[in-house]
C-alpha cells in the first residue's frame, strides 16, 4: 500500500491530505510549508491528523524533535533525556546529531580507551593533516600563557 493516499484531478496526481487541508482552511499550503500527519499514518487524512509545518520543522519533527513552548527538544537515545538544540553538536550540514554532547563525548572516551591503535591513528593522521594549524594554536597558547590571559579568543 502507498504512504500516501492520492488523488487524480484532470489527469493531474495530488496528495489527498493536501486537499483535504487546503478544503477545511479555505486556503492554500504556503510555500515553504508541509502537511504532517501527527499520528505518523500518512494515510489517515482526518482533518485533526494534518498539521501545517515548515519544511526545516517538518524534518526536524522526522528526526525525533519535539517542541514544548518555544524550545526544540529532542531525547537522547543513549541517556534517555530531553535536550535542547545547543545540548547536541551540529554537523556541517546543521544537522544536529543524534545523541548529545555528554553521550557523544563519553562515547569517543570509551572509544579512545577500547581502541587505542585507530584512535592513535587518528589522532596521528588528523595531526598531519593539521599540523601548521595545530601549531599555530599551540604557539598563541603559549602567548597567552605568558601574557597571562586564559580566555580563548
Ligand atoms: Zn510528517
Ligand atoms: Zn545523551
């Protein structure tokens, strides 16, 4: 069976719950905006099922975000707790990911100490890669050190 339920309108193919949201509100699905079911059924198209979101809250709500007042929480699967947005790392592509800092910090501890060779590895590789960089933080480091400042800038 298809997710979603269809329908033809001149030959043309349209997402039912669309319809069905577009009829009850008496006006269009906005640009930029999506339909979700909130039971995860996306054939049940009841008019209290479809919620007017907008697509970066639509993927968000599909990777186990919620929102309570104006936060955006999301449980960890690995400590089982609610946590806001800045309690995750962010990816490149802004995606957070999916257990949180504590988790993810604990986890590459764990990680460090089960496999020390690919950790050393690693470390050694991301070192060559980085060198200059890595110097360079080094060097202001010591900078500071000596000049007795110990914020980071
Ligand atoms: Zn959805
Ligand atoms: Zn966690």
């Amino acid at each position: 069976m298809a997710r979603y339920r269809v329908r033809w309108i001149n030959g043309i193919r349209v997402m039912e719950h669309r319809i069905v949201w577009e009829k009850y509100h008496g006006r269009k699905i906005p640009d930029n905006c999506k339909i979700h079911h909130r039971d995860g059924n996306g054939r049940n198209n009841s008019v209290e099922n479809l919620q007017l979101v907008s697509c970066s809250e639509h993927s968000r709500i599909h990777f186990g975000w919620g929102k309570r007042g104006n936060e955006w929480l999301k449980c960890c699967p690995s400590c089982h707790q609610y946590k806001s947005m800045s309690e995750y790392f962010i990816r490149k592509d802004n995606r957070p990911r999916e257990i949180c800092k504590v988790c993810d910090a604990k986890r590459s501890l764990l990680y460090q100490k089960t496999h020390p060779e690919k950790h050393n590895a690693r470390s050694a590789r991301y070192y060559r890669l980085h060198k200059e960089e890595i110097m360079e933080k080094q060097r202001l480091k010591r900078q500071r050190k000596k000049a007795g400042v110990s914020y980071d800038p």
